[in-house]
C-alpha cells in the first residue's frame, strides 16, 4: 500500500482527526474547513475505504452529555465456534456501542467484549441478564466504569508544525 498522501488528503485528514462538528451538516462543513466541496470529501472518503485505508468514520460520543450515565465493559467467555452468532446478537442490542473478540489469556478466559451505557449503573445488571439469556452465555465478568479520562480522536497530522 503507497504510503504517500497528497496536500488535499493531508487536508481531509487533518480535519477529520478534529472530529465530527457538532451540526447538521457534519461532511459540509469539514470539507469547508478542509477547502474543499463536499462532494469531492466524500469522493475521497469513498476511494479510502475502497482501498482498505479506512474500515469505517465513527463519531466519538460522549455519554454523559446524553444521560447515559451508567456504562460497562461486559467481558464474555464465549465458545470460538460461537464467536460470530454469539457477537451479532450482542451487537444488536441499543446499548451496545460496539462489540468486538479478544484473544483469552491464561488466567483470564474471555473473549467476546461489548460496551453498555445505559441512563444508570442499576440498569446494567438487568440489560446483561437479557442478553446472557438471549445469546445462551452464562459465563461473564461485568467491569463497571468508575470514571472515564479522556475521548479523543486519534491524530495522524501534526498541526503544531505546520
């Protein structure tokens, strides 16, 4: 894979590791920060994805601004044959923000993960309850988020230098 980016693509990069803008217009108004018209963004956008430089744009939400208060990462010992069946159940769930398998380790034996966030902490153990019976696992470890540090975006472009 070529390596080399060309000024407009260091420009769609730069506005994209700032985040989606919180508007009704998200693309629009990054391919004006970026100088660019929207189409030709997304054109960009398209051919990335296209050619395995992207798998996917996701916003970074924060869900304390949407009372969503109550968060866990629920950790699942799930059968490898099952992985798949077991991880698209999870997934449908509305309080899931994403569900995604990890290798076990020698004293831990999990390997499905999804992350809840639901209005409160009392929610959780009933949210998890419904989806240990739905996807037929009764083996999990429920790691309740005390505090959350800090969401950012990840930055490719240093903008201090240029």
């Amino acid at each position: 894979m070529n390596c080399q980016i060309s000024d407009i693509e260091r420009k769609v990069l730069v506005v994209l590791q700032e985040g989606f803008p919180a508007s009704r217009s998200p693309y629009s108004d990054m391919a004006k920060s970026a100088g660019l018209e929207t189409r030709r963004l997304l054109a960009i956008l398209e051919d990335w994805k296209r050619s395995g430089k992207i798998r996917r744009i996701g916003a970074i939400i924060n869900h304390l601004k949407i009372n969503l208060s109550g968060a866990a990462m629920v950790a699942w010992q799930v059968e490898p044959e099952r992985v798949e069946q077991v991880g698209n159940i999870l997934a449908q769930y509305s309080q899931v923000s994403h569900a995604y398998e990890r290798q076990t380790a020698e004293n831990w034996p999990y390997n499905v993960y999804t992350m809840i966030h639901v209005a409160d902490i009392e929610q959780i153990n009933e949210i998890v309850e419904q989806m240990s019976q739905r996807c037929g696992v009764s083996k999990f470890r429920i790691l309740a988020t005390e505090k959350e540090l800090k969401k950012v975006p990840p930055k490719y472009i240093n903008t201090d230098y240029q």
